[in-house]
C-alpha cells in the first residue's frame, strides 16, 4: 500500500450513507441503542449537525468519518463522534494518525468534547484512552439503558 491510497476531507451526504450502510457492528449496536434503528437518519444527522466533519478513505471509498456537534456553543462543548467500516480496522496506522490530528484540531476551537461508548467495546475504548480520552466508569444510557463509558477530551 503507498499514501496515495489513502485520502481526507469533508464527506458527502452519498459517502455518509455509503458508510452508513456498512459500519462496524459495534457501531451499528451502539447508535440502535442510543437513538433508535434508522442507522442512515442518525449518521447524516451527526455528518449535518457537525461544525466540522471530516472522513478517511481507502482508495476512494471512505471508511471511516468524524466531527463534533455543538452542545454549548458558548462555554464551546461539543459531542464528538466517530464510525467506521470494518475496513477502518485494516488500516489503523492511518486512521489513527488522521483521528488524532482530528482531536488536536478540534480541541483548538472547543474547551471541551464528550460522548458515550458502549461498555463492550472493547477496541474502540481501547483507540480513546489512546486518542488522550478520559474514559469514565460505566452507567446505564441510551434508549435501553446499557452500560455505556462518558468519555471526554479536554484542552489543555
């Protein structure tokens, strides 16, 4: 594989629902748990609501995006997010390295960035504390009550 395989930048609505229709079962699990089952409505939701958004593709296809949407725009908290496609997981030098220069940017606009992540996932709990994420114990949240981690970023 050379770098010209791998792209960034800002999706678009077909390439959201692109991924959308393929995400990682974990993220399917997590996003029916906390919004209900129109997995295609909650991520053009999260790509529309974003200030910023941002996708990794491989070879033209995207495999995985990113972005905060405002929650306090005024105290600047914002709700970060991420999904992926199995095919992220191939490529995780890559991803990494664009999500983390993702969070680094997006802590230089906002104080502060927060989500839940399924108790169970195990992977994507393991990337956050990576990335720089406090990883809070797990509560019930979401539609069914499942142990879900807060999870936070904060500038420095």
């Amino acid at each position: 594989m050379v770098d010209s395989d791998f792209s960034y930048r800002t999706p678009i609505q077909e390439e959201l629902i692109y991924l959308a229709d393929h995400l990682r079962p974990e993220d399917v699990r997590e996003l029916v748990c906390m919004t209900g089952p129109d997995i295609r409505a909650e991520v053009l939701r999260c790509g529309s609501n974003s200030d910023k958004c941002y996708a990794c593709y491989y070879k033209g296809v995207i495999i995985a995006a990113f972005g905060v949407i405002p929650y306090n725009p005024i105290a600047r908290w914002g709700i970060i997010w991420m999904l992926a496609t199995p095919e992220a997981g191939k490529h995780k030098l890559y991803t990494g390295k664009w999500t983390r220069r993702g969070v680094k940017a997006f802590l230089e606009d906002w104080e502060y960035l927060f989500n839940y992540v399924d108790a169970g996932n195990d992977e994507t709990i393991k990337w956050l504390k990576w990335l720089g994420a406090k990883v809070h114990e797990p509560k019930p949240y979401g539609l069914y009550g499942n142990m879900y981690h807060l999870f936070e970023f904060r500038r420095d």
